[in-house]
C-alpha cells in the first residue's frame, strides 16, 4: 500500500538550499509548510529541502546530516508548466525525495520504493482514469510544442523506431548509469537487430535550437540514419512511431502511458519492472534491475500511480494553495488554451513605455512574439500573418487602416471591467483587458466583438449560472473596477432625509469612452445639470472619477458651480459604498452604471455604454438601431464578464479566470497586486511610474 508519509509534516519551517527555492511564491504550498526560508544562518528550522543532485543541494544534504534534520531532494514534476522553465514558465509540480532523486538509480529513490510498495486498486482505478486523461487531452511536461501530426509518408510500411537524444551532460543520463557510449549502442543495436525497421532519430528541441549539445546528432549523420527535425508534442511523435528506445528519457514513460513497446538501454525509473524491455548491460545497472526484479512486476498503472499521484506533488502559482493531480491538469489546460489563443506576431501601436508590461502580460507565450512600434520606428514584420494591436482609439484609425491595406489582422486592447486594486494612472497592472477585433466595447459609433457576443451568444443555463455566482460575489465582496474603498458620510441618511438619494458619477471627460459614446451630454457639468433637470427633488451626491479626484486628469467642475446643483461632492474613495445607498444612479458612459445594475440600482444613461441598450437600462441617447436584442442581467454579466475580457494574475503573470482575479482582488485589498519585487517587469514598472509623474507635474504646473 502506498504510503506519503515520508513527506514534510504539515506546517513545518522549512530552509531552502538556494535563495532561488525561497523567492517563489507558491513553493510552501507543495509541503504545507508554514514557510521556505534561506538556508544561511537558520537556527530555527526544522528540515531542509534542496535542488535535485547540484551542488548546493549535496552541502545543504550535509549541513542536515551535520544538525541531525531531515533533507528532501526537490524537483520538477512530470508535467510541469506550459512553457519552459527556463523562460520563466511557473511549475505546477514538483517531487519530493527523502531518499535520493527518481533520475539516479543507483542509489533507490522514494519513487522506487513506492513502484515497489504495490498500489491498491483504487489508486490503480484512478491512475487509469488520469492516463486516459492525459492522453485524451495530450498533455506532457512543457505543453509548448506545436501539436501537429509529422509527415513521414504513408506509402513506407516499415515499423518505426524512434531513438530518443538526451541533453549532454543532463543528470539523467549519468543517474541511469550511462554515458555517450551507451547512446552509441543504442543506435548501432537497432541497425544490427532490426534491419527492416525504419529507425528516426529525434534530436532534442534543445539541441536543435542551438542551447546545448546531444548524443545522436552525429551518429544519425555518420550512419544516415533519418533525423526528426521537427519541434512538435511528444504525442504529435508518438502518433508517427511504433516503439520507442531510449536511455533514460521521460519520452519512454509517455509511450508507456500510450501502450507502445518502450526499449531502455539506461536505467530510468519506470525500468526494471517489467513494463519495458531492458538492455541496459553495465555491472551496477545489472544490480539496479535485480533489485527491482525483486520487488515483482509491476505495470504501466503501478508506475504511473506511484510516479503522478504520490511522488509528485502539485500546487497552484496564482492561489499559493496545495492541488490535486486533477486539478493541477485543470490549470495546465486552461493555460495552455489562453497560449494557444496567443500565437504569432503581433505589433503593439499606441503602447506608452508603461503600458508595455501590459501587452506582455497578454500577449505573450510560448507560441507569441511581441513587437513595439514608435513614432520613429515600425517594427518588422510588415506581412499579412502578423496581428496589429493597438491601445484604445489612440491612432484614431491610422495605423488601422495602413494595418488592414497590408492584409494584417486588427486588434485593440483595452482595460477590463475588473481592473486592480489601485488606479490604472498609479501604475498598477491590469487583471483584465478586452481584446476586441472588431471594434471597442466603449466604441458606440461602430459593432464591437461585445456586442456580437451579446447578440449571437445562446447562454446555457451552464455559464448564466456561473455568471450568477460572479455577480452575487461581486456584491457580496464589495469589488469594483478599482477597490479604492469608500467614505460616506456617517450622517448621510440624516441629511438626506426623505429625498431618494441619486449618485452622478463624473467621468474623464477626455476619455474615449466619452469621445466615442456620448452624444449630447458629453460633459461632467452637463451630466449634473440633466440629472439635477431630471431629479428635482432628490439628494443629489456628485462623485468624481478617482483619477480626476488623485489629480492625475482633467474634469473637475468648479466647486462653486457644483455646489448649487449637487447635495454633496465627493472626491475620494470607490463607489461601492454610495450604490448600497443609491436608489439610482445617472451616468454618461461610467462603468459605474454597470456596476449598479449588478446591485439592482435603476440606472440612467446619458451616453451609450456597453450595457445601454438592452432594457436594463433608461436610455436618453439612441441605442435602437443596433442594439436590439432584451437581455436578463446575467446574460450581459456572462458576456462582459466571462466571454469578453481576458485575466491574469499580475503577480505570477500567468492567464486566469474572472473566479481567481476576483479571489486576488479580495486578497490584495491591504496592497496593490504588483510582481515581485526584484522582477525586470517591476523595475520597468516603477522606471515608467517616476516618468509619467514628472510628466504630470510639468503639465498641470504650466
């Protein structure tokens, strides 16, 4: 029976063999431990952990031995991120090793322990379940290769052998007991045993882009043996061959977990147990296969449950929290969804110096390239494959055009409905964006891909009840585009007193949802003389928007003029607190007025935002030449909400739902979401902060 018990005990204080163990956030969440703390000087620990075999992690193995606490090997999982970790991918799965580390067979590892312990039928139950999983959904350890099927021809019935290259100098070849040598004889094998075969060499994505040196390369040429060039999933391979010969590569697990005969001439992990043919011939690996041999046979389900559901262990980079298989699986494949939605070039116009984090927030990927143009500079290239992206309605359709005469497809992106925990003009990063290709969702003079949404969209009862649930926890939190906090008078009701207390909320008003979306009131001033002309008897609470109120843009009315067609003026704080006490609220374009519709607030609009139009709201401007469709509040909840924006997590950088960016909004309430200190993104960030402050201050001094 599989047992964890070789784990950190819950709660421990652990020290990390390298500041690099320390500075990721989610790290604890993969033992439960209360915290990772820098090895040096650490009295109060009560175990170590450490990297694989290197060398940091031998001294710290030591330094435990020497203070009497336990030391666990640490590494990545086997299926780990989307993306490498080397460009920065976070890892959803680590394992974790008492004994020694899965790849070095000479010493037994806790995951030869575990194949050797037997699994229960339960656990053989859902191993079958997660492999049928995986290969359902092919999934592996990077997720970040092309999954397109290879053309190897079809008239060639020859069974295929793929022979499988290794990073020189990897760990794992040296920890199987084996060698260059070893790769040698795995190639000259197939070409004496088995003559009629149609042997393919796959060369590492490494060594074909140039990173690092391999095994086969060479050999394939000398002999002409055919080499397989392209980068692609380890299923797009695995579909194309009918048995697998490796050394020691994780390739061989994954044509097991697939069904095809996987020959080793190393000795990994998942040999010795029966499930693969071993040719391994050195006196110690001979001694690792004896000894494995002695535990029993043990098939593909052994081995993968002891390997993806005991010795791995899994933990969420947005959330910090402690996963299931299941539900790490769940994050790899949304991951892997929103990096597919962001493949080849795009060229980024309108992108101030601080707004570029953004774009690399959303656009990049492991299938993305991002370029930057300027007023002095285009970059390259100029073809038809590439994606203009432009901010906003910053080049009032200049680039657009010259973008579409060149066949290229047209993007623009735009801050979300649920944004930060700040203001956007302080620097703080988005949690969301619309990316629209047909227009702009603040844009009422032409169709926006909202609008389409809306109109086309048949909402199943799946996503109005998800949409129910955002909307009721919107609320319930409190959350708004920018979770300021509010200060309402504590005598407000009295002062008010029967008067039903109407909120105006100001706007930019040289912002573009203005420019774009207003018609004849197009003013803050303006807004406040019609809904004082039309609320004569009401409370009348004015707000200015938070970026006017900090100072950082133009709209203020005079005090003076306010005064006498307002109740009160507020110029601090969100708006959440004033729509619990609203019995309605007048607007021109403000998202404000979507947010009390969430709150059951009867909302005039002025102007033409998003949400006008669909008989929610009362519309003083013309809204029913497009827009005719009559929606429930949750149908525009799901299309605004859920279809439309894109998320992240500003911090780990990693795409998300609306579910998680409202958890971290609720979470970053004490402080801004921003990435880790340290980080190129955070220094850029405050580099583009220190200018545009200076910049403020010139204009508003002159």
């Amino acid at each position: 029976m599989i047992s964890d018990d070789y784990l950190p005990p819950s709660g421990q204080r652990l020290a990390a063999a390298t500041s690099g163990l320390c500075s990721t956030p989610h790290f604890p969440a993969f033992f439960s431990a209360e915290a990772l703390l820098p090895l040096r000087a650490r009295a109060d620990c009560t175990g170590i952990v450490g990297w694989g075999l290197k060398r940091s992690s031998q001294r710290a193995k030591k330094l435990a031995a020497q203070r009497g606490l336990p030391f666990w090997h640490l590494e990545d999982g086997f299926l780990r991120s989307v993306g490498l970790g080397k460009s920065g991918a976070p890892t959803v799965s680590i394992v974790v090793d008492d004994l020694s580390i899965y790849y070095q067979a000479e010493v037994p590892s806790r995951l030869e322990t575990l194949i050797a312990g037997g699994s229960s039928e339960e656990l053989r139950s859902e191993a079958a379940a997660l492999r049928d999983l995986i290969q359902r959904e092919r999934l592996t350890k990077y997720n970040a290769n092309p999954d397109r099927a290879l053309n190897l021809g079809s008239g060639d019935k020859r069974p295929r052998i793929l022979l499988v290259d290794q990073v020189r100098g990897d760990l794992s070849v040296a920890g199987a007991l084996s060698d260059s040598d070893t790769f040698a004889r795995m190639l000259l094998t197939a070409r004496t045993e088995r003559p009629g075969a149609r042997l393919i060499a796959r060369i590492h994505p490494d060594v074909q882009a140039g990173y690092a040196r391999g095994y086969l390369a060479g050999l394939a040429a000398r002999y002409g043996i055919e080499v397989l060039s392209d980068d692609v999933s380890p299923h797009a391979v695995l579909d194309a061959v009918d048995e697998v010969w490796t050394v020691s590569s994780q390739l061989g697990f994954e044509a097991l977990m697939r069904g095809l005969p996987v020959t080793c001439f190393g000795v990994p992990f998942y040999a010795g147990w029966g499930a693969t043919q071993d040719r391994a011939d050195s006196e110690k690996a001979t001694q690792v296969l004896v000894r494995r041999r002695s535990a029993g046979s043990r098939d593909i389900l052994d081995i993968t449950a002891a390997a993806l559901l005991v010795y791995t262990r899994y933990a969420d980079p947005i959330h910090h929290r402690a996963l299931t298989a299941w539900e790490a699986i769940d994050r790899l494949l949304a991951w892997r969804r929103h990096a597919l939605e962001r493949t080849g070039t795009y060229i980024c116009h309108g992108f101030t110096f601080w707004k570029r984090p953004v774009a690399n927030l959303y656009l990049g990927g492991p299938f993305s390239t991002i370029r930057f143009a300027t007023r002095f500079a285009q970059p390259e290239p100029t073809n038809a494959n590439a994606t203009t992206i432009i901010w906003g309605m910053t080049d009032r359709g200049v680039q657009e055009t010259a973008a579409r005469h060149r066949g290229q497809r047209v993007v623009r992106m735009e801050d979300g409905f649920v944004r930060s925990v700040g203001l956007g003009s302080s620097f703080i990063l988005p949690a969301s964006v619309c990316l629209d290709d047909i227009g702009l969702y603040f844009d009422a003079r032409r169709p926006s891909r909202l609008e389409a949404l809306i109109m086309e969209t048949s909402f199943n009862d799946n996503i109005l009840r998800r949409a129910r649930r955002v909307r009721e926890r919107l609320v319930h939190s409190g959350l708004t585009k920018y979770n300021l906090g509010s200060n309402i008078p504590p005598n407000l009701l009295e002062f008010a007193g029967k008067r039903p207390i109407v909120l105006v909320t100001g706007q930019v008003e040289t912002d573009a949802s203005i420019t774009y979306g207003a018609q004849t009131v197009c003013t803050n001033l303006a807004l406040l003389q019609a809904a004082r002309q039309a609320e004569p008897e009401a409370f009348l609470v004015y707000k200015e928007h938070p970026d006017v109120a900090a100072g950082h843009r133009r709209g203020r009315i005079d005090r003076r003029i306010a005064s006498t067609l307002a109740d009160i003026i507020v110029d601090q704080g969100d708006i959440n607190g004033w729509l619990k006490i609203a019995k309605s609220v007048h607007v021109i374009t403000s998202l404000t007025g979507f947010e009390a519709l969430l709150r059951g607030c009867s909302v005039t609009c002025w102007g033409t935002p998003f949400y006008a139009g669909w008989g929610l709201t009362d519309d003083k401007a013309d809204t029913t030449t497009k827009r005719t469709r009559q929606l429930t509040l949750d149908e525009l909840v799901a299309a605004a909400l859920i279809l439309y924006p894109r998320y992240a997590d500003p911090r780990s950088g990693l795409p998300c739902e609306i579910e998680d960016v409202l958890d971290l909004l609720e979470k970053g309430r004490s402080g801004p979401l921003t990435y880790p200190l340290g980080t190129p993104m955070e220094r850029q960030m405050k580099r583009a902060a220190s200018y545009l402050r200076a910049q403020t201050r010139a204009m508003f001094s002159s």
